[in-house]
C-alpha cells in the first residue's frame, strides 16, 4: 500500500484573474496593459486600444507585473430581426514568455463567465492562430456573412467571414449560418 505523504510540489495552481472596470484602473495599469497588447500585436492600432475600453478588464499579474489583459466590452448585434446586446472581447494577450501556462484560459475564464451572466451572447474576431483556442472553449465560427451598421448604411465586410466566432448563451438563440451584422465604431469595425 502506497502511502502519499505530501502534496505535489511541482503542480501549479491556477493564475489569479482581477476584474476590473477602465474606469477603475490607474493610469499605471492602463499604460501596462496598452503596453502589453502593442508588444504581442505588430498591427495594433490607437483604434484597437481604445476598443478595449469601457467595458470589464481581466488581469493576470507575476511579480508585479501585468503579463495577460483581455476586456469584454458591450456592443449591439443584429440578428434574426433583434438587436442583441452583446459582449464584445477585445485585447487577449498574454506575454510571451508566459505562455502555455494557462494565462489565456484563466482570462477566458473570467470573461465568459461576466458574457454568459450579462449578455445575450459572446462575440470576438479571431485570427488564425488562435481559432482553435476560442473553438476548444465553446465558441462557435458564426458561418453566415457579416456586415455593419455605418454612417453610410448596412456595408458588408466580407473580409471578416471566417473569423468571427461566437459564445451562445441562454439568452438568444443564434442561427450561425444567417447574416450578423455590428454596430459602428472607428478602426477595425469587427
């Protein structure tokens, strides 16, 4: 009979995730994530930051210092004849030299979590190295075409198809395979 004696010292526990609103985060914090998402994305943008504001930060820090950031932030779909509120995940990054360890999971974690309890679904656009992250936790590539409401009108902006993915909750029903259409915003409309 084998007796264990001791706990395994070598297994991790999972990292702690802060919430947070923007507007309670110090300016230190917001420089440290803006920061963060520049150093992990080449083609980030003023636009891109400034998405991920407004709405609820995930945060994971080592050490003192922030090593992953996502935010959810609240934007209106239109599908099926309804406009649905929407919450809109921005900014995932985790530092590089962090990876692999469940950073992203444990922000993802948090999020759905505020998405299934506030919203009537989860929405992201996802680029092609991380699809199957986002697909492994449930979110669904939304099949149908995509447009977005502008100044202008409806405009179709085919360009996202194939990237957009989905979390259903509860809340609202989604045929993946219809059109879904975003509301205006500058920069990247998706």
């Amino acid at each position: 009979m084998t007796r264990m004696t001791e706990a395994h010292p070598t297994a991790s526990r999972p990292p702690d995730v802060r919430i947070a609103h923007t507007a309670d985060l110090d300016p230190a914090t917001l420089k440290a994530a803006r920061t963060l998402l520049y150093d992990v994305f080449d083609d980030m943008t003023a636009e891109d930051w400034e998405h991920s504001l407004g709405g609820l930060h995930a945060l994971v820090h080592e050490d003192g210092e922030l090593i992953g950031h996502a935010a959810v932030v609240q934007r209106r779909l239109l599908h099926g004849g309804r406009a649905l509120r929407c919450g809109y995940v921005e900014g995932v990054a985790v530092r590089a030299d962090r990876r692999g360890r469940g950073h992203g999971a444990a922000l993802m974690d948090a999020l759905e979590r505020v998405v299934r309890g506030g919203y009537d679904l989860g929405a992201l656009g996802a680029a092609d190295e991380a699809a199957s992250f986002y697909a492994a936790r449930g979110w669904q590539l939304w099949r149908g075409r995509s447009w977005a409401l502008t100044p202008d009108g409806i405009r179709r902006t085919a360009d996202e198809d194939g990237c957009l993915y989905v979390l259903p909750t509860a809340a609202a029903p989604l045929q993946l395979d219809t059109d879904l259409t975003c509301d205006w915003r500058d920069g990247d409309l998706w």
